[in-house]
C-alpha cells in the first residue's frame, strides 16, 4: 500500500503542511485509491491535464540520458531480450538497443509515450523483431513467469504506490539468473521545484490530495530488491544540481518532465492558474537549480 506521509525532503513548515493533507486524504480514502492515483499518473503523461508533457524530450532529454547512462554501464545486455517497464519516449529501451540487447519490449502506462517512442524506434530503423510495444500496469504484468533475460526501468518506481508488488512483478517476468536494473528517486529528488509548487499551490485544491510521488532511501530500495528474493543486490546513489537561466526555464523543465500529473485532480478551469502561480513563484524566488537526487540498484535472480 501506498505510503501515508511525504517520503522525500520538504522544509519542516512545509513538510508538517503536506503532512497534514496526506493524513486527511488517508481518512477520506484519496490515499488509498490507487486505481485513482494511477489514473491521475497516466492521466497527466497522456498529455490529458496540459500540454507539457509534448515537451518532455525538449527540456528533459539530457537529464534522462545521463541517468540511462549510468544505469546501463552496470548490466550487461548484450544479446539479451529485455523488459524495460515504464519506457516513456524510449531513452532507456533506445541505449539498450544501441548496447547490443537483442530484442526490448517497451512498456508503459501512456499510449502517449508509447507513440513517441514507437516514433524514435521507426526513425532509427528497429522492426519487430528488435523492438516491440505494450500499455500495461507494472504491478500487473502480462507476461508468464521466466519470460526475459532482464528487466530495467528508468525513474518510475518513485510513481508507483504499490512498489514492493511492483518490484516482485519484475522479478517474476525474470529468468533464473536474469538481471534487474532500475534507477529510481532518492529523497532529495527535484526537491527546490517541490518546495515552491507545494507553496505556490492554493491550499484551497490541494487540501486532502496526497500526490502520487513516493521516493526512497537507498537502503530501503535494497530491502525491497532483497525481499523480492534477489541475490548481489547492489546499489549506487548519483546527485547533482541541474542548473537553469531563470525560474521560467526551471519550470519548463519540472512542469514538462512531470508531466503536470499532480495537477489532475485539481479542476480542469484551474489548471491553467495553478500552473500560472507555480511559474510566477519559481521566478521571483528564483528557483535556478533543481537536485538530481538517483538511486541505482541491481539484483540477480537466483
């Protein structure tokens, strides 16, 4: 089940304030809806809450590649048919490839996603019997059991509220001796632009909502690789501050790479605003740096 309270860093004021909403939205059931939350996570990457996400390889294509980088320079994959659950545009799936892996089926939540990686993949030449795409829930995979040699995914267990059953799933869909590799949020991830959307939010829309983001210490993500029954669990925490001209570009950047999902439960006539005041509140701050905060981890299915 999805954690009540804020797992990432918020200053103490604005913690206590989140906190507050997220106890009210356990005793009304928002934080135990996760179809809902899911759907408000899906709602947002298909493009249904704004547009921001059509710029999402525009302003967030470097951030994403650096971390597919880092990800991959510890599995090995050549020659291997691979899962890449949470694909999004398909930098991770595409680096693969690129690294030799013989066949990557590219899954996520958003047909939207799923379109402009289906776009890149017929751009670069890759046919079916390199590349191949599903829309699926991670913790509802359909695949029987032993079905890949690996299974990696790139910044998307931090947006699944159920991630213990997420990570099991992986590990069911491996073969003995297949390879997980994710890449997910550590607590300070993107913690600047949180701070300021939480403030700039009206309390008004926000009260009772427990936004759907979830990340988490390294040792914890090593716990869980751990408990899902894998072996040489390893893990490896990469941060640094992305750095932006002015407040504007900064939230250009947070809005189009979160895809404004955390807006979906507002009202549709007040997105518009809220988005407004948000960007108002990152440049008067101004908010010129925002923290990269990435946990790798890997394990062996035994």
């Amino acid at each position: 089940m999805a954690t009540i309270f804020w797992t990432g860093k918020l200053s103490p004021k604005t913690k206590l304030m989140a906190n507050f909403s997220n106890a009210l939205a356990w005793i009304t059931g928002n934080a135990r809806d996760v179809v809902a939350m899911k759907e408000r996570i899906k709602r947002g990457y298909e493009g249904a809450v704004t547009d921001d996400v059509t710029r999402y390889d525009e302003v967030g294509l470097q951030h994403f590649t650096k971390i597919s980088r880092a990800l991959l320079e510890g599995t090995d994959l050549h020659g291997k048919a691979v899962l890449d659950i949470g694909c999004g545009t398909g930098i991770l799936s595409l680096l693969a490839l690129e690294q030799g892996c013989a066949h990557v089926v590219c899954a996520d939540l958003s047909e939207y996603m799923l379109s402009q990686c289906r776009k890149k993949a017929n751009t670069l030449g890759y046919g079916p019997d390199r590349i191949d795409f599903r829309q699926l829930d991670a913790e509802s995979l359909p695949f029987e059991s032993n079905s890949f040699d690996a299974v990696i995914s790139g910044m998307v267990l931090g947006f699944v509220p159920n991630q213990k059953s997420t990570v099991a799933e992986m590990v069911r869909v491996l073969k003995p001796g297949g390879v997980l590799a994710i890449s997910t949020h550590g607590p300070t991830f993107y913690y600047e632009a949180i701070e300021e959307a939480f403030r700039a939010i009206p309390k008004s829309l926000a009260l009772g909502y427990r936004i759907e983001f979830w990340p988490r210490k390294e040792k914890e993500i090593s716990r869980m690789f751990s408990e899902a029954g894998l072996i040489d669990v390893m893990t490896r925490q990469m941060t640094w501050k992305e750095s932006f001209e002015n407040g504007g570009r900064a939230y250009d950047y947070f809005a189009s790479t979160s895809a404004m999902w955390w807006c979906s439960k507002f009202p549709r006539e007040k997105v518009a605003s809220v988005s407004q005041k948000i960007r108002a509140a990152f440049e008067r701050k101004p908010v010129t740096q925002i923290t990269a905060d990435i946990i790798l981890t890997y394990g062996r299915k035994p």
